[in-house]
C-alpha cells in the first residue's frame, strides 16, 4: 500500500473511493466547498489523486487494508465511485458511525445486478423487462431460448459495460459466455434479459439532499459494448414520458435511500418506461452537465451529500463525446493539444491517465449547442485528439 504523508486540517474530509475520471471533478467541486478531499484507487497517479490532498493505491477488494485507510483519516464522508469495491468495507465503517454515501445498502444492491433488479422489479413493482440468472453455460443457453434472440447478457457484477453482450442468436450464447467471463468483476451469475425494443434510452440524474428531490433534464446517450460513447441534452420526449420518468426515478432513490445524486438509466417505448439500471453516484453520461448546467452533476452531488440546496440553472441545449484510444499504453499516454481542439462554444477535458489499453477513455469533448449541431461538433472535436 502506498499513501503519501497526512496534513493537519479542520476541514471536514471526504473519501474517494474511485479515483477516475468522474471522481477528479467530485474532488474538484469538494475543495470549492473547503472539503478535504482523499482519494483512493488501485492504481498510482488515478485522474483524481491529482487533484486531491492526499492519496492512496491500495487493492480495492481488500478489506484490511481499506479499513485501515479509513480509520486512519476518518473521513466525515465516505463516497465510493467505483463499482468494484468491497462491500463489507462499506458495511463494517457505517456500522461504525462512518457516513457512507449514499448508504452501504444501496451500493451493496447497486453493484449487484441482481440485487437492484429484484428489488426493483420485486419489491418496488417498477416495470422491466424479462430476466432470468444463470450460472452455467447450459442454463445460458436454455434461458436465452425462453427469453428470445435477441437477448442482453451480462455478468451481474462488472463496471462500465465489461462483459455485456447482445446475443442475436443460438450459435451466439457459447461467445457472449466467454465475454461475460472475460469481464471485470464477479462473473460466477449472469443476468439474461429479454430485449426490450425501446425507442431510447435516457438517464436521469436524480439529487436527494434528505429534504428535496431535484432532477437534471433527461439525457440521451448513445452506447457500444455496454460503454457510453454520446450523451446530449436534453433529450426530447413527451411530457407524459418525462413525468414517467422522474417518478421512476424518485421511486428507486427513496427506496435506497440516503443523500446524493444518482444515475437512473431507463428504456423509453413511447410513453412506457422500463428501469434498467442506476449508479450511486454521479455518471458517465452526466459529464454533459459542465457545459450545460450552472451547476454539474459533480457539484450537486457534493451539495446533496452535505444537504446543501440544489436549485441551479439549466443553461441550455448540449453534447459529449468520450475520445477512446485506439492503442495500449505502458506509460501515462501524450495527448496532443491544438487549435483544431479550441472553439467558442466547446471545450476538452483531458483526463490525465497514467496508463492505457485499447478502448479505454481518456477524454471527453463538449459542446454547447442545439443537440443535433453540438453533437456533429462533439463528434468532430474528438477526431482531432491523439494520443501517443
């Protein structure tokens, strides 16, 4: 384990658990809040250990050594913004008066496929589509039969999109098997689901301060793989779906419970809306919100969790576009900077990792436009990045 030396601050601290590219701007919009901020990941020189006051590499799956970071600074808040942690951390610290964000509870069913679509589906009685989990090639091939081709295969436990696959036919369950065992996480249970032929898809980024619940105009994203690639704002549905949409959405939230902005994905099929996922935290897709928004999705995130109120002003119409790497990096990849990147209404952010392999993000592109003029912009900025 690697940590560098503790200051001596009153301010009240939080904890990154999860120091990529989301957690840089949470750390960011903590120190505008004279929050001090400690990020930890499994890596060294993580997008957000830049940024932070003090920073730790550790193996996010071992519970010693997380406990033994935490009790070590005691953070007023713990903020876990990776999937791929250990819960019983998390369990073990609030049992001990830790303030965990939004609750150990909802991370636990969060990172757990299985765990959130029951609940959801089950307990909250909100509409999905059909599933099934398996944990044998044969029980993959007999629930993808029942379900239908094409159907949607994931682990039950991965982050990002790792291990997803849409299987469009029989001879396919034998391949997307091997991509869900590939996967980053716990891929001893898939989750097979029927197809559900939606017309879009949304998230709807919900804030809970413990007083008020706030939604972010709905936003659009395009994926591949499981992984965003677009998102836009807003995305143009009809008041019917939208108002759908939000009571979803605050149904899934009051059910976990605790503070916090969350990232509620949804499939919309004309007025209908199916629940799909939702993160604990603030989301991929979300990063449209630093040009669209007076305030973020990160810094609504840090006002819910200190009860803060969460009014802000939605600027207007705008796009992202993640810039992935064609190439595998050992060392912390150079991104060339230049004019063909500087325009009046958009901007880059750079993300600043210390390593790469192919597909991974390293930058996002955005733009303050009308939708469909800022993401051609979006699309067109990020062909101009290189990295080597």
């Amino acid at each position: 384990m690697q940590f560098s030396a503790p200051l001596k601050s009153n301010s009240k601290k939080i904890m990154l658990l999860g120091s990529g590219e989301l957690g840089k701007e949470v750390a960011i919009e903590a120190q505008r809040l004279g929050l001090e901020v400690i990020a930890v990941d499994r890596y060294q020189n993580a997008p957000a250990h830049h940024v932070a006051h003090r920073s730790y590499v550790v193996n996010m799956q071992d519970k010693d050594a997380l406990l033994e970071i935490i009790y070590r600074e005691k953070p007023d808040y713990i903020l876990p913004e990776i999937e791929a942690i250990s819960i019983d951390t998390l369990l073990e610290a609030e049992a001990k008066g830790y303030n965990v964000i939004p609750n150990a509870n909802a991370v636990s069913k969060t990172m757990n496929r299985k765990n959130i679509r029951t609940f959801a589906a089950e307990e909250l009685s909100l509409k999905t589509g059909s599933y099934e989990f398996v944990t044998t090639l044969e029980g993959l091939r007999e629930a993808s039969a029942r379900m239908g081709y094409p159907c949607v295969i994931k682990p039950v436990m991965s982050s990002s999109g790792h291990g997803q696959s849409i299987c469009k036919s029989p001879e396919m369950v034998d391949e997307s098997w091997e991509i869900a065992k590939e996967a980053r996480g716990d891929a001893s249970e898939l989750i097979v689901e029927a197809f559900v032929a939606f017309d879009y898809e949304i998230t709807m980024l919900t804030v809970c301060n413990g007083k008020e619940t706030l939604f972010c105009e709905p936003i659009g994203h395009e994926q591949r793989d499981g992984d965003y690639i677009f998102s836009w704002q807003p995305m143009q549905m009809s008041q019917k779906a939208k108002q759908k949409a939000q009571e979803v959405a605050k149904a899934i939230t009051d059910g976990l419970g605790g503070q916090g902005l969350f990232g509620v994905e949804l499939f919309i099929k004309g007025d209908e809306v199916y629940f799909s996922e939702v993160s604990p935290r603030p989301h991929d897709t979300g990063m449209v919100t630093l040009i669209t928004q007076s305030q973020s999705e990160f810094a609504l995130h840090l006002r819910a969790v200190l009860g803060l109120p969460l009014g802000f002003t939605f600027y207007g119409d705008g796009a992202s576009a993640a810039y992935k790497t064609e190439i595998s990096h050992s060392n912390a990849p150079v991104i060339d900077v230049d004019e063909s990147l500087f325009c009046d209404n958009s901007f880059v952010r750079i993300f600043s990792k210390p390593e790469a392999h192919k597909g991974r993000r390293l930058a996002v592109a955005l733009v303050f436009d009308e939708v469909k003029s800022a993401l051609a912009q979006a699309r067109e900025l990020i062909k101009g990045i290189k990295d080597n």
